[in-house]
C-alpha cells in the first residue's frame, strides 16, 4: 500500500490489504470500451482517503494494470516511469517463462500427485496429493 500512498502524494503504511482490480467493458464487440476500478473489499477506507488521486482515470488504469500484471502497485514517480514500465515488463516475462517451466516439469514427470509451482528463483513450492486429493501436502 505504500506504493499506491506515494503514486498519490500522501504517507501511507506498509500493510498489505486485499485488493481487487475490476476491468469494466462497455460498447459493441466491434469496439469496446475498456476502462478499470479497484476496489479494496475489507478495507473500503482506502478509495476513499485516495477519491481525488482516482478521480483520474490515467492514474486507477496504470494502478489496476500493474496490479493485475505485478500483483503490487507502483510508487508512479515521473522519473522512474521508465524503471516501472522496465520492471513490470520483466516481472511478466519472467512469470510466463516459470509457467512454461511448471508446465515443461508436470509434462514431463508426468505425476499425478505431484506439482510443482516455481515463481522466481526465490519463491517455489511442491504440492503432494494423496487419498484422492483428500490430502494435499504443500511445501515451500
């Protein structure tokens, strides 16, 4: 949340609230209307402290996005758009190539009660299924 207290110019603490991303299609299938809202369901506090940064439509649109894209928000300083743009590019490539990782190892082991789930270097974990998925054991 700090991230999206400093894209608005206001001191905000470093909590993590649910938040959701709504993506609003309106107009024909020819031509469509796209535009986002985010929406804090436990903490509804928040849209409102933020109302005047959201009254923007430029500002909620890169917010849902790089919510939707990096799972987090981004700080939207002027001179580090570039280094946003940067890491939002290569925290989505780097997604897609462990979900091609994933898939190439439940492929290839082809186990039926094992999968793996790898999202960085970092971060992974090993799900084992047993008893006809009565009992799933996960490790990370």
């Amino acid at each position: 949340m700090r991230d999206l207290y400093n894209a608005a110019g206001r001191a905000g603490q470093d909590e993590r609230v649910l938040a959701q991303a709504d993506m609003i299609i309106k107009g024909t299938l020819s031509q469509p209307d796209v535009s986002f809202d985010l929406n804090f369901p436990q903490t509804p506090y928040v849209k409102d402290e933020l109302q005047a940064y959201f009254s923007d439509a430029n500002n909620v649109n890169q917010q849902a996005l790089s919510l939707i894209i990096r799972r987090s928000f981004t700080a939207n300083n002027s001179g580090e758009l570039g280094r946003e743009v940067n890491n939002t590019l290569l925290s989505a490539g780097t997604e897609i190539a462990f979900n091609q990782l994933n898939n190439i190892l439940a492929q290839s082991l082809n186990i039926n009660f094992l999968d793996f789930n790898i999202r960085s270097l970092n971060d992974a974990s090993a799900s084992f299924r047993f008893f006809d998925d009565r009992l799933v054991l996960t490790g990370g």
